[in-house]
C-alpha cells in the first residue's frame, strides 16, 4: 500500500512540473494598448535581455505608474528585431489599482493603459 501512495505522489509532483517547464517555452506577446478594471491583471510584456539570455534582477527598470504597478512574472520567450527572432524573457505585469489612462515605456515599446472602475 505504501508504494501505491509513493508512485502517486511521485506521478502528481511529475505533472505538477510539467506546465512551469512548458511555460518557459510559451510565447510572451506585447500588448500595446490594454483597457483593465480595477483589481485586474494583465501580462502586456516580455522583458527580454541580452540575445539569447534571459535578463538579470538589475537590467530590468520598472516604472513606477499612476494607475496600476508593474511586477515580474515567469520566463518565456519573445520575438525581438533586436535579436532576430525568438530570444528568452520574463512576463511584465501591470495590475490595475486606480482609475485613469498612462502611457508608459518598456525597452523602448510604448504601452498605453486604461483602467475602468
């Protein structure tokens, strides 16, 4: 009885890791223009770093918003002109807090919020 409950603990971590190591391949799109209600999230952004490598903790410069806050999610990957194709980078998320429109800058990407009540 005590293998049964070994194989399945052993079966469900497998699975349960399954979808973070699919995510690092999965593709981050740029949304340049997102209307959000309060409370709301949001990926508008793949932050990239060098070519080929996934950006460290001090490359990425988060504004500080009126509307909402930026934060960090999980690594994917993104098309670049930079790097000509696909190159690694992590989620930016916006979280809409307070009502209004910004407009805001990533990596020279402009992104245009409006937050709704």
């Amino acid at each position: 009885m005590k293998s049964q409950w070994k194989l399945a603990a052993l079966v469900g971590f497998a699975l349960s890791a399954m979808p973070l190591a699919a995510h690092a391949d999965a593709e981050i799109k740029y949304r340049e223009r997102v209307t959000l209600k309060v409370g709301q999230s949001v990926v508008v952004y793949g932050f990239r770093g060098d070519c080929g490598q996934l950006p460290t903790s001090g490359q990425i410069d988060l504004p500080v918003l009126k509307t909402g806050k930026l934060s960090v999610g999980k690594p994917g990957k993104r098309v670049s002109k930079r790097c000509n194709g696909m190159t690694p980078a992590v989620e930016i998320i916006f979280t809409a807090e307070t009502e209004g429109r910004e407009k805001f800058e990533l990596q020279g990407d402009d992104i245009s919020v409006r937050v709704r009540n």
